[in-house]
C-alpha cells in the first residue's frame, strides 16, 4: 500500500477472515462513517460501501482468502469507470436505453459500445441482422433460401437483448401479458427470442428518434 498514493474522498479497511470480514470507512478527516462485522460475502460488502462508492480506496488485511475480494473490488470499480465514460461518450442513447425496463447499467454500456452509432446501420432490418436477432437468407432470381448468417454480426448485442428480454418481464404485468401471448403462438423459447428482437427494434427507432422507451406502445404492436 505504500506504493499507491491516488486520494480518496473514502477510506475502506477490510480485516478479512475466511467467514467474517470487519469493515471500516473514513472519510478524509478521520472520521469514522461506517464499521462493522460482516459476513464474506459480496453483497454484504458491496452493501456496506454503497454510500461512499463514487469515489472510496479499499485495503485489505488477510493472510490467504483476499482473492475474491480484491476481484470483486476490480470488477467494481471497471464498472463504475465505464458509466463515467459513456456519459462523455454517448450520455444521451445510454439513459435512453436505461428507460427500457430490464435494461441497467452493465447492459446499456454494452449496447452502447457495440453499436457506436446508430446512423451507421440503414435501417433497423439491418440493426437486427447485425445483432443477430433475426436470420438472413440467401437469395437468387427471386427465391430465397433457407436462413443463413446466423453467426455473423455482434454475439455481444445479441446477449445483451437476451438478458434483456428476460430482466423485461420481472416485476412488469404488462411485459408478462405480451410474453404469454407470445408463449402460446410460438412455445417458450422461440418467444423469448421474438421478445428479444421487439426490445431490439424498439431500442433502434428510440436512438434514431431521440425517445425514450413507451411500454404502453410496445406492447399494443
């Protein structure tokens, strides 16, 4: 630690056991804002130093069991630096995309990123190929073939809109209400996949056009 000289507006000390974890946040008077005796485990931490996340130094006292923490602590703390990125990058299609219900941080700097801009892709035919939530087909002296270019385009766009086709329906009625619909036309799966290529066009017209996301419209089309 003596080597590390960057100031915190936050102190975390963590005296870390295999099963408890003491913890204890300074601010930069001295004063103690937060201590206690937690179990291990990364909710219970992650927990403890919400309040002093925008910009708090953690060190951690322990002989052999530090691994996951200081993972945890790497993994955090990329998060937060992405978020404060995008917002100097594209802050304006990353909360447009935040108003889609299930769709939080990790996965809006996801789609962000990947797309770059929208006005690189014609039209949303092309948006959805590229995100590989639909199939092309090859054509020739107009007849189509079967579907194919599955694996081209962005895997990444293509997670994202799956996870968040499923985070869209918790704790939403009106998502649970299309899903069944889609559910009893085309089973299970292949709903889930449609739902995914509805959150996909609708996130492409809302970057075009500068809205925000309308549930009430989504699900009536």
């Amino acid at each position: 630690m003596r080597f590390y000289t960057t100031q915190h507006a936050f102190c975390c000390g963590v005296d870390l056991h295999a099963r408890t974890m003491y913890v204890c946040v300074l601010d930069q008077a001295g004063e103690v804002r937060f201590h206690r005796n937690l179990p291990c485990r990364a909710d219970a931490f992650l927990q403890a130093i919400e309040p002093f996340r925008e910009d708090v130094g953690s060190g951690v006292e322990c002989v052999f069991c530090w691994y996951w923490l200081a993972d945890l602590c790497a993994a955090e703390q990329l998060e937060l630096f992405l978020g404060q990125e995008v917002r100097g990058h594209d802050a304006s299609s990353f909360y447009l995309l935040r108003t889609i219900p299930g769709i939080g941080q990790i996965l809006a700097l996801t789609i962000v990123y990947e797309i770059h801009t929208i006005e690189r892709f014609a039209g949303v035919g092309n948006f959805l190929s590229y995100a590989r939530l639909v199939k092309g087909s090859h054509s020739s002296a107009g007849k189509r073939g079967k579907p194919a270019g599955g694996k081209m385009g962005s895997v990444h766009l293509k997670w994202a809109f799956s996870e968040a086709a499923a985070l869209f329906l918790r704790a939403n009625p009106k998502g649970k209400k299309l899903f069944d619909r889609l559910n009893k036309k085309h089973g299970r799966g292949k709903a889930m996949g449609v739902l995914a290529a509805k959150l996909g066009r609708a996130a492409y017209f809302m970057l075009k056009r500068k809205e925000p996301f309308d549930l009430n419209r989504f699900v009536a089309a």
